[in-house]
C-alpha cells in the first residue's frame, strides 16, 4: 500500500514562540497549489501565538517534516511547486522515482521528465540485471553457451563495464533490490 504524499507544514512565529502549531497537507493527485496554499493560509490564521497575543501576525511557513515520498528528501524551505511535482511523480511511479530525483545534478522538471527514458526496472540484484539484458541482448550466444556446457557468462565483468562507460546505475531500494537506470538516455 503506497502513502500519498504529505508535508507537515508549521507556523514559524508559533515555533519561535515555542509552540508547535501546523497541519498535514497530502499532495496526491488532484491537489493543486491554490488548495495547498489556501490550507497553509488557514493554518497561519489560526495562530495561538496571535490568538494569545503572543505575536501579532502569523506569515511565516516552513516544511518540518514530510511523509510518503519514498526517501526523496524534502527541506525545510524546499519550492512548493517542486516539492507538488516531485510527490505527484513519486505517487505515480513509486521508490524508483524517489531514487532518480534524489540524484544530483538535474532540476525535479529534469528529472521527471528523463525518468521514462532512463528507468530500466528493478531487480533483485545488479547481478540479476546483467544476466536477463544479457540473455536479451545475446539470445543467439546464450544459446551456444547453452549448448557448450563450458562456457559462461561473467556478469560481474558486464556490470563493471556497464558502469564504466557511464550507462547504468544502480540505486539501492529500500528492500534492498536494485533499480537499474540507463544514464546515457538522459
């Protein structure tokens, strides 16, 4: 069963009151940011540190915590927008999507979009990966290696080489299988 995405958004004039005052917003699909803001805006108009007269305007937000993205992290002052897209493409797809975006060097809009290109699968291992692409690639040699009976494949020499040229990677899931990304499509 798969969470749906959801930001614990907190009021920052509560917190540096000392009060803990916020509200759970899920961001699954059909969740726009007008609805996510206008939860935020209510959650800031009920401020006990107002209210107490503690304080006299509650405006100030910040992300302190976060559910159901799979190990995507979200930070505190993280874009609203980016972190909406990344849960809508993290309930879509799951860990595997989680894992591409929390990769360096490309934007959330980069990563979503390259995502069907590059995502291969998951396996149980890279070891699995290598012999079923290989078996796939190379039907007509497994056949004569087969066929031989003294031939093998040496799976850790294709990884090796897999990851050299810059093509695959591999990314441990929580359960620890593999998703298998091709880098060169992106």
């Amino acid at each position: 069963m798969n969470v749906i995405p959801s930001i614990y958004v907190a009021s920052l004039t509560d917190y540096n009151c000392g009060r803990l005052h916020g509200v759970w917003i899920d961001l699954g699909a059909g969740v726009d940011s007008d609805d996510v803001m206008n939860q935020i805006v209510e959650m800031l108009a009920d401020s006990p540190a107002v209210r107490f007269g503690e304080d006299w305007i509650a405006e100030e937000w910040a992300i302190h915590d976060h559910e159901g993205f799979e190990g995507y992290k979200v930070s505190e002052y993280h874009d609203l927008g980016e972190v909406m897209e990344a849960a809508e493409a993290i309930e879509q797809h799951g860990e595997p999507m989680a894992l591409w975006l929390s990769l360096p060097d490309r934007s959330v809009a980069d990563a979503i979009t390259s995502f069907n290109d590059a995502f291969r699968g998951v396996w149980e291992s890279p070891e699995d990966w290598a012999n079923d692409e290989f078996r796939e690639i190379y039907s007509e040699v497994v056949a004569v290696m087969d066929e031989c009976g003294y031939l093998t494949f040496n799976a850790d020499y294709y990884i090796t080489e897999a990851q050299s040229n810059g093509g695959v990677q591999f990314e441990r899931t929580a359960n620890r299988c593999v998703a298998v990304f091709d880098t060169c499509s992106v």
